[in-house]
C-alpha cells in the first residue's frame, strides 16, 4: 500500500463513507509485470446502478476487473480471500494475463480508519498482518507505520506487538522484518505462531506484509554543460534525487539546472567525499562524470572509485580513457576499481544529441543494476521478459 500513499487524501475525500477493501501481491511466478506489496483499494459503489472507485494497479491493467470483482465479493460477506490469477495459458487468457504469469492476490476489509490513518507523506515502511482465508475483516489488525529508519527503531518488537494481539513472537518476528526493512525492499514475511493471533498452533504461520522503501537513491552529474541539462531530469524520471555539482558559479547557477533537487558549486571530489563522510553517499549511488576536463575528472574518479558505489562513468574518447586509466593506475587503482570504470560512459545506441547520449548513460545505468542484463534487444532474448528474482533489493 505504501505506493499509495500519497495519492490517500483526494481519494480518501471521494470515498469518505463508504467501505473499502484492500487487494495485494503476495506472491509472483512466470512473467508479471509488478511486484510482491503492489495494492490496489477497491470502495465499494455508490448505490445499485453505481461503479466501484478504484485506487491502484496490479498488473498495468490486465488482471483489474477481475480483481475488482473479487474485492467486491469481498465486501459483500466481509471474509478474507486470497485468490490466483493466471498461470495456465487458458486461466492466463480468461483473466487477461496474456504474459501467462500468475499472481497470488490477498483481498481483505480494511478497518474503519484504516485508510485514513495512514498519512500521505513518504513513510518508510507499513507492516500489515495478512489476515486468514475466511477471517473476518473486524479480527484484522490494523497496519503499523514506521517512519523512521529501522536504526532509530530500538525497539522494533514493541512496536510490531500490536499485530499478534498478545502472542509472544514479536521478538521473532522483529528479527525476521529487520533485515527486509534495512534493504527498502517489499515481502511477504512467515512468523510460525506459538498460540496466539485466535489459531491454535501448528495451523500455520502468522503473514505479515513488510512493504518498505528507503530515501530516493543520489545520482550526482558532474558538469554543467549541455549533457548535464539533458540527464538531470532523465534521472529523475528514474527516482533518482540529483545532484548537478561544478566548481564554476557562473556555470552551475545557470536556469537551466534548476530542475536539479540540488546545485553544489564545488570540486566535485572534495564534494563527493564530504557527501561519503557524512554517510549521504552508499551503494545505489550513481556518479556521472560529463565535465571532460581532466583537472576535475581525475581527483573526482581517484575519489569515487575508493567508495562503494553503484556506478562511476565518465564522458570522452577512447583517448581520454587510455589517459585516465594510467592517471589512475598512477593513483594506485587496480584491475577491479578500474573494471568499474564506465567509460567512455554509455550504451551504444549511436546517440549524438545531449537528449540522446542521456538515454544511453541511462541505459548503461539500468543495466549495470541487474545481473545478466544485455544491450541485446528483447526479441533476442530467450525465457522470461520479467526477470523479477533478478532485480535488486533497492528498486
């Protein structure tokens, strides 16, 4: 539901008295296009000739209607459901799954004051207990929101006890929801009962949905030039927070670059490792070096290829790399810093204008996140199109 969140207050007013049902992924195989935590909420319609308002997507749209149909059965006898969608090619081509994956969907009641207790600002994760098949909406507990990073968080099992209603397995279940809300990732979380939560034991296991992200990921493009103005809000497209950093004022100050989330006038590596120090850099960082001139290209690469970061490419010729490779090696990088190295930065995609180099620096930047990923067309591409295993735990 967290993807939601800021879209709750104008549809909390158009909904407002009526109920609403929840619909979840909770579990993916074969080809699908979104993940494990999607949700949508369903409010049921507004007399007999009404339409259900919906808030969401599960699937870009193939799999909705049938989804909202079964939100509205839902909301009729008020019991949980948990219901497959496609997988077979025929239950695929019935449901409109034509990629011919399959969804496990999780349907529930929410709570009165579910929806509106949850606020519209960025949260950092929401933990709801999946409630039972059949289970009724009143015995659900109500979702707890943490706001703050799981290292502020000391006493995470205090704040997860409310979710088992007196069973002692939160310190379990914190040990378990831990790790999951420190990679900003979204799962479906087994907690074994020990008698608790209205089951007697051995009826299987307690489900909590973890659905966390972290703060947007940096980008930092380095070079207030004309490739710098077409990449800034490429990447941003991509939910990158960026960053335009140049050591000239009258350069970096410019208009044109006010679409950047920051302006830093400053070295770019002085820059760089004052952000590392301070801990605002870390492994999704992504550094774009458009500058071309060595005076601020050298000590920026000698800089960020001493930190963990997910991405260091710079612009310029095969000639300019074979200089900043020995500069480099001279700095004391080996053989794995400099195999980091993008560079000359981007796909081959015979980009030539500042729009089109930053579609191929994007692309390289794509790609470089998820093992196994090719320039090869998706036609060439033998198996699955959507490789969700393969993606990594930030995205």
């Amino acid at each position: 539901m967290i993807e939601l969140l800021n879209e709750l207050p104008g549809w909390q007013k158009a909904a407002k008295g009526t109920r609403c049902a929840i619909a979840t992924i909770v579990a993916t195989s074969g080809s699908v296009p979104r993940p494990v935590g999607t949700s949508m909420l369903i409010c049921e319609p507004e007399g007999p000739n009404g339409s259900p308002a919906v808030l969401g997507s599960l699937s870009g749209g193939c799999v909705e209607g049938a989804v909202v149909s079964a939100a509205l059965d839902t909301l009729g006898d008020g019991a949980t459901r948990l219901e497959r969608f496609g997988y077979s090619q025929e239950d695929a081509f019935a449901v409109g799954l034509t990629c011919g994956g399959e969804l496990e969907v999780h349907l529930q009641v929410l709570a009165p004051d579910a929806v509106a207790g949850l606020p519209a600002q960025p949260a950092f994760a929401v933990v709801r207990r999946l409630a039972g098949v059949g289970e009724r909406a009143d015995d659900a507990a109500r979702p707890v929101l943490l706001a703050s990073p799981p290292s502020e968080i000391t006493e995470l099992a205090s704040v997860l006890a409310p979710l088992f209603r007196g069973d002692p397995i939160a310190d379990r279940a914190a040990a378990l929801v831990a790790p999951v809300l420190a990679q900003g990732m979204s799962a479906v979380v087994p907690v074994e009962p020990s008698g608790g939560c209205g089951a007697a034991p051995g009826t299987g296991p307690v489900r909590l949905l973890v659905e966390s992200r972290l703060p947007a990921p940096r980008f930092l493009v380095v070079g207030a030039n004309d490739f710098g103005e077409a990449l800034i809000p490429a990447a941003k497209l991509l939910g990158y927070r960026v960053t335009l950093v140049d050591a000239r004022p009258a350069f970096a100050r410019q208009d044109r670059f006010a679409v950047a989330d920051e302006v830093a006038v400053a070295w770019p590596h002085e820059y760089v490792t004052s952000e590392a120090r301070a801990g605002r850099l870390d492994a999704r960082t992504v550094v774009c070096v458009l500058s071309h001139d060595p005076k601020f290209d050298l000590p920026l690469l000698d800089a960020a290829l001493r930190l963990d970061v997910a991405y260091v490419g710079a612009m310029g010729s095969r000639r300019s790399h074979e200089q900043r490779i020995a500069a480099l090696l001279e700095a004391g990088h080996g053989p794995l810093d400099l195999a980091r190295l993008h560079s000359p930065i981007g796909l081959d995609l015979c980009a030539v204008t500042p729009a089109e180099v930053a579609v191929s620096i994007l692309a390289e930047v794509v790609a470089s996140r998820a093992p196994g990923a090719s320039a090869a067309p998706l036609r060439a591409r033998e198996g699955r199109i959507h490789r969700t295993e393969e993606a990594p735990a930030w995205t």
